[in-house]
C-alpha cells in the first residue's frame, strides 16, 4: 500500500514540483545520487575507485518524450566518458571489465519515440558503445518495465555483433528470466541479475518475495554453471552469501563474477566485499532528473522514507 503510495507520487507532477523545490537538504540527494552533473559524477566515482570499488553511471532521465532529448541524453553519456578517460577511470580489469563503465536505459535515448523508437534508441546505444570502447569502458543496457523486455533484448543482440562486450540486464521476478539466463550466460557475455524494480502483473511476474527470491537462486545457479560473466545486483545479504557459496562450487575465481550495489546503500557491505577482493560495482545515478529515481528507491524500502523526511525538514 505504502509501496503503491510512494510508486504514484512518482509519477505525480505537482508532488514532483513541491518536492523538488523544497528545500530539501543536501544530503537527501547526496546520499543515493552522484551529483547533478558530469564533474560531481565524475568526482564521486574518482573516490569509490580510490576506495577498491568500481562503478557503473546512469545519466538520470527516463521517459524520453522527443528525439531532442533522446539526443540530448546521448550526447551527456559520450561527455562523461570522455571525462572518466580523462581522469583514467576506465582502466581496464580484465577482458570484460572496466573500472568505470555506463548503464543506459533505452527509454531515455528513444525507445519510447513511437514507431521508429527502437531503431532511434539501437543508434543511439550504438554512438555511446562506440564511444565507450573507444575509451576502454563498456556499456550495461538497464531493464526496465516488461512491456519492453524484447525490444530491449532484441536492441542487445544488434549490438553484440559490433560490441559484444555490452551487458544484459534481466530481472529475477519475471517468469521468463531462468530461460533468457540459459540463453545468455556463453562466454563473453556480460549479465546483471536483479530482482527487479517495476510494479508488474502475476500473468507476467512472481510477485511474492518469497517466490522472487527463489527465482533469483535459480538464475544464479544457471549463470555461474555457464560461461558468461554474471554481475549479481542485491543488497540481500542472504542472497549474497548464496552467490559465494554457489560460486565457490562452479569453481568461479574472484574476477569471473562481480557483486553490484546501489550507491548510498549497505557501503559497508560494498567495502567487506572488496576487502575480500570481490570485483563490486557501484551503481551511481547522476543528474538533474534525481526525483523519479529517488522515490523509486523509497518505495523499494520504506524505512529510508524517515530519512528523506528527517533531511527535508533539515537544512544541513
Ligand atoms: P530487496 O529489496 O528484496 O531487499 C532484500 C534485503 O536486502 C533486505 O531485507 C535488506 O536486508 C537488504 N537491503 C535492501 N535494501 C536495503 C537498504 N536500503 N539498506 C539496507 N539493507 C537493504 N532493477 C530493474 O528493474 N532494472 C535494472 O536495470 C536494475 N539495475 C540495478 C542495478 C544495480 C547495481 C542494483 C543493485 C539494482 C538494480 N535494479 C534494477 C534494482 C533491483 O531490481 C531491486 O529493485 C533493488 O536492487 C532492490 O532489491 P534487492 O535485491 O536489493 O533486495
């Protein structure tokens, strides 16, 4: 309920305006956002790679309404990875990885433009893959909704005959995932595992947690039995101590998977991995388009909702 509350606030405009406007303390935003812009973005994941971590940047801003801003959203991805080059942040780890590295959503670089939306959005992640290779990084395709599941596979194959370095993301609570995990976990082939961030309907989706879990266990075990690099994205901690179990058994080596977690959220966890000399990546969002993204991460767990008010209320 509370869930669904937060979920339509998200989507509301006004409470978008109020909230935005507001003087809303520093530290709310601080604390699961990179900053507004490409320098903030580019200073946080300078510390998180001082720190043993590596980092995978999201340009804020999804629904894309018009090509202008699908074009926009293209050109602010090749400026940061020009300035993570210039900062020599996309360090190379191994063949597959790099110390920093882009998500992109294809809603915000066009998929949604009606008919023509896949093919603007393919060209679109084509300019910013070319550009990460370019500078040594690689480029993660973020899941969103299911409604957009195949387009947003279908995008990835395309891309994988030039960039077969580019990442998939699939979700565990979809009914189809322990099928596209069989399919997509061959060598080379990059893969985030999460559980899933969307509000979808049982015909397509596990929709308890139990259940949700259950199928992110499943997905482990087929993509460490296979010969892909699975990049598992939790901060469930039983889920974790799964993945080092399960990997320990496929005889997975410490750079063969990596763990990955939200910025701002368990860093200690983030820190205990990468002392242990686990690959773990920081997922930080960056931009002026924070608002959506942070009721998202609300709505997933209410009790950060007494911080957010706690911070509003504050001026520090
Ligand atoms: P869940 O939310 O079920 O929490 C399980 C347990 O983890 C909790 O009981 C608690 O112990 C711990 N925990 C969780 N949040 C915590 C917090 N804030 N503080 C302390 N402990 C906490 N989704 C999507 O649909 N498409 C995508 O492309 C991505 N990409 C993505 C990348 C990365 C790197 C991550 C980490 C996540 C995503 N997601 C996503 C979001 C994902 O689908 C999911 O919504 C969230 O990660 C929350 O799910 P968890 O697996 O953390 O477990």
């Amino acid at each position: 309920m509370l869930r669904s509350t937060i979920m339509a606030a998200s989507r509301n405009g006004r409470i978008e305006g109020l909230v935005t406007r507001a003087p809303v303390s520093r530290s709310v935003v601080k604390r699961f956002v990179g900053g507004a812009d490409t320098d903030a973005a580019v200073d946080v994941t300078r510390e998180l790679v001082a720190d043993g971590r590596t980092v995978t940047l999201d340009h804020l801003g999804e629904d894309t309404t018009d090509r202008a801003q699908a074009d926009a959203a293209t050109t602010a991805y090749l400026e940061l990875l020009g300035a993570l080059e210039k900062e020599q942040l996309t360090e190379r780890l191994g063949l597959l990885t790099a110390r920093a590295e882009v998500s992109v959503k294809l809603s915000a670089v066009g998929q949604s433009l009606g008919a023509d939306g896949e093919q603007i959005a393919f060209e679109n992640a084509r300019t910013i893959c070319a550009e990460a290779r370019r500078v040594g990084a690689t480029v993660t395709l973020d899941a969103e909704d299911h409604t957009t599941t195949d387009s947003t596979l279908d995008v990835l194959r395309r891309l994988r005959t030039e960039y077969p370095e580019t990442g998939a993301v699939l979700q565990a609570y979809l009914r189809r995932t322990e099928s596209d995990c069989r399919e997509l976990a061959y060598a080379g082939s990059r893969v985030r595992l999460c559980k899933g961030a969307y509000a979808e309907p049982e015909s397509v989706a596990f929709t308890r947690r139990a259940d949700i879990d259950m199928s992110y266990v499943r997905c482990v075990n087929v993509l460490l039995a296979g010969a892909g690099y699975p990049m598992f994205a939790t901060h469930d901690p039983t889920i974790i101590d799964i993945v080092a179990a399960r990997a320990k058994t496929h005889d997975r080596a410490a750079d063969q998977f990596e763990y990955q977690m939200l910025y701002g959220i368990r860093p200690d966890e983030q820190r205990r991995l990468a002392r242990e000399g686990q690959i773990v990546r920081v997922y930080v969002p960056y931009g002026a388009q924070w608002y959506g993204y942070l009721m998202r991460r609300l709505a997933e767990r209410p009790a950060n909702l007494a911080f957010f008010a706690r911070a509003l209320v504050s001026r520090g």
